[in-house]
C-alpha cells in the first residue's frame, strides 16, 4: 500500500514538474522594436514582424512608432528600466546614441552566428552603423542625396539635360538658360537650400570641407574656416545672389506649387524619401522627372540618409533581440520594403532588382559609390549645425562677410567639441 502511494505521490510531482517545465518552455520572448515612421512604414514594419511571429512562436515580436517624440520617449523608457529591446537608428544620430550607452555592438554576435551577413549590403552603407572598430547597426535602408531635374525644363530652354558625372562648369553654362526673372513667370535653375544637411553637398563637390579629424579630435579650425571652404560656400552662395540662378527657401512660395514639377525650378536637391512623396501627386510625370550627381568641380560626393537597426541595453534578452535584428534587416524584410517603394534597400541584390528599368531609381544606384557617411560626427550635432547654418544665413541673406562669419563660427563649434569631448576612437 505505501509503494502504491509513494508511486502515485511520485506519479503527481512528475505531472506538477512536466507542466511547469512546459509552461516555461512555452512562454514567449516579447521584443519590442521602435521606429520614428509614419503611419505607412509602421504598416509595413508590422507586416514584416507577423511573418516573423508565423515562423517564430516562441518570440513575439511587436513593433511601434514613436514618431516626432522618438528620442525623448526611448531616453524616459530607458531611464525607467522599460526601453526597447531593438532601435531603429539614424545614422546622423549615431554618435549621440553611443555617447548615452545605449547600445550593444554588434560585432560579437556578427562573428558568432553569422560572419557573413554583412556580405550582402553596400559596404559604405554598412558604415553608418560604425563608430570605430565596432558596429551598433545593421543597415534596413538608404538614400544618396541627388539633384532631381525637370527634363521639360531642360527642353523648353533648348539644352541638353544633365548626364550623370556632369560638371560645375556644366552647370553655370546651363543655368542661366534655365532661369527667367519675368514677373509672374519666374523660373530658376536651382533651389538654394540654407540648411548643412543639404547644402553640404554642394559645397563637398566645390572642394571644401566643414570639419576634420585630427589626432582622434574633431576640429572645425583649418576646415571650416579654410580657404578651399570659404570659397566653396562662396560660390554656393553666388548661385542665389550673384548668379541669381537659384531661388532660396525664403523665396520659394513665389513659383507656386510643387515648383520642381512644374518646370519653374529646375533642379531641387533631396534624397528618395521626396520621391515617396512626389509619385502621389496629381502633377507628378515620372516620364519628365530624372535625378543626376550634384555638379562637380573638386570631387564628386554627397551625404548619405541611412538607418539601421541596432539593440540597446534595455534588452533582457539580447539573443533573441539579435534573431529579431537579422530578421528585419534581411531578405523577406528588405523585399517587402522595396515593393513598398517607400525607400531604397540596403541589400545590394535587392536594390538592383527594384531599379532595373526604372530610370529615377537607377539614377540613384549610380551615386551610391560617392555616397560620404558622416558631415558631422559628434553627439551635438544639431547644436554645431546650428552654429554653421547661422554663419551661412548671416553671409547669404545679411550681406555679413562670409570669411570673419566663418572663422566666429569654427570657433564657436570647437568650443562645442571642447565641451562635450566625444571620438569614435575612444574604447
């Protein structure tokens, strides 16, 4: 009798254990993954994560928007012991993102699992996620910065449109043929945007050069305020008022509605997110809309728009943060992504496959190579560009001297760097 109950009482704990042991085994990993998108991307990103919850039971992945509050929310969550397991960063952000510790290099895994991985994206790509020997991204999407064109425009005033590796001094033969000052019916060869972010482009193609590093030390003394710089952002200036040929942001309103589409300016500065925008217009022809290099005197460069996926610290379980950061960084995802056409793949494979004969998004591909990573690669980015931009607008709208505005300003920005000390050559 008692060996029929030690056996039953036996028989009883083996079920309790069985059942709790599966209990555990059967509970899901939740991974929270965040992105600053509207309501578009979020869609497509949620659409990406039921995929990966189909084929992953054991891990849930749920992914939310953050929108225009995404830095500020992550930082409270984080301060709070309840941020995201995954982050999507941009990559002009990364270096402020390092410099709060937030998040986990992602070499170690890299090399552990999956030591080819990276093999199937754009190499200068890849780098946005870099801050040294590490890696804190792996690349979801991209764009160049390009100058669209109106072919129309072109046509109308007799010249030849711009061919991909074209010149300054193509450009100044062609704009003032691009450009009219008759009342009521102006039109203009270019837009003249006051802002690093895009300007930088024109001023890197012209030989200058706002910032350096040197001896694991951002300076902006000897770049900013250089000769070769100076003259560049002169003769960016000269465009709007010397040449007149372009029309700056606080003028604008006069050519009317989307200018770009209806010829009155003839090239505008952007990256591919402006093409999203631009494909669900009424007015948009994609027969009359091409892209090209911005014009090239120096060299031929310009400032890549990237962001990638990375993990952060509030992580409880990094390794499956890591499955969830190659699930929304690989194939299905990039795909799905493409056929949204709401950017350009990092995946190199992809990102052809998307372009072929498409002739805009092919015009983007052919820049990828001169694509530069960083302008400003400090925590305080937005407080240097802020700095520079000011000395710009001083020059450009004030009539102040372009050099002493200049050298106030590499001051004032190296002050900035002095207080706030930030390398990516620092452990």
């Amino acid at each position: 009798m008692k060996t029929r109950k030690l056996a039953g009482t036996l028989a009883l704990l083996c079920l309790i254990i069985t059942s709790l042991t599966g209990s555990v085994l059967s509970e899901k990993v939740t991974i929270k993954a965040v992105i600053w998108g509207g309501q578009n991307e979020l869609e497509v990103e949620q659409q990406i994560a039921e995929e990966y919850n189909r084929l992953n039971p054991h891990i849930e992945l749920v992914v939310e928007s953050y929108g225009a509050s995404y830095n500020d929310k992550i930082l409270v969550e984080t301060a709070g012991a309840v941020g995201p397991d995954v982050m999507l960063l941009d990559s002009i952000a990364v270096p402020f993102w390092v410099d709060k510790d937030l998040l986990i290099d992602l070499k170690p895994y890299l090399e552990r699992d999956e030591p080819d991985f990276l093999d199937q994206f754009f190499p200068n790509v890849i780098d946005a996620g870099r801050v040294g020997d590490r890696l804190y991204a792996i690349p979801k999407d991209f764009t160049p910065q390009v100058l669209y064109y109106n072919r129309r425009a072109f046509d109308l005033a007799g010249i030849t449109e711009p061919e991909f590796g074209w010149t300054w001094e193509e450009f100044l033969e062609k704009a003032p043929k691009l450009t009219s000052d008759e009342p009521r019916r102006e039109r203009y060869a270019a837009y003249f945007s006051d802002w690093i972010f895009r300007w930088i482009n024109w001023v890197w193609c012209l030989g200058g050069e706002v910032l350096g590093w040197e001896n694991g030390q951002l300076m902006a003394d000897g770049y900013l305020d250089s000769k070769a710089t100076t003259e560049a952002i002169g003769e960016f200036i000269a465009l709007k008022n010397d040449y007149r040929v372009a029309i700056s942001s606080r003028d604008v309103g006069i050519l009317g509605v989307e200018p770009l589409l209806t010829g009155r300016c003839a090239l505008w500065g952007s990256g591919h997110w402006w093409l999203v925008n631009l494909r669900k217009l009424r007015a948009f022809k994609p027969e009359e809309i091409r892209v090209v290099n911005y014009p090239v005197r120096v060299q031929q460069a310009n400032l890549m728009a990237e962001s990638g996926f990375a993990m952060t610290v509030n992580t409880k379980h990094p390794d499956e943060a890591w499955e969830v950061v190659k699930w929304l960084t690989g194939p299905f995802a990039q795909s799905a992504r493409a056929e949204s056409g709401l950017a350009i793949s990092a995946n190199i494979a992809i990102a052809q496959e998307f372009a072929y004969a498409d002739p805009i998004e092919e015009g983007f591909l052919l820049d990828v190579p001169f694509m530069k990573v960083h302008v400003i690669e400090h925590p305080s980015y937005d407080q240097i560009s802020s700095i520079i931009d000011t000395a710009i607008r001083s020059a450009a709208y004030d009539g102040k001297a372009l050099g002493p505005a200049l050298e106030i300003a590499a001051e004032q920005v190296d002050m900035v760097i002095k207080n706030n000390p930030w390398s990516p050559y620092e452990e």
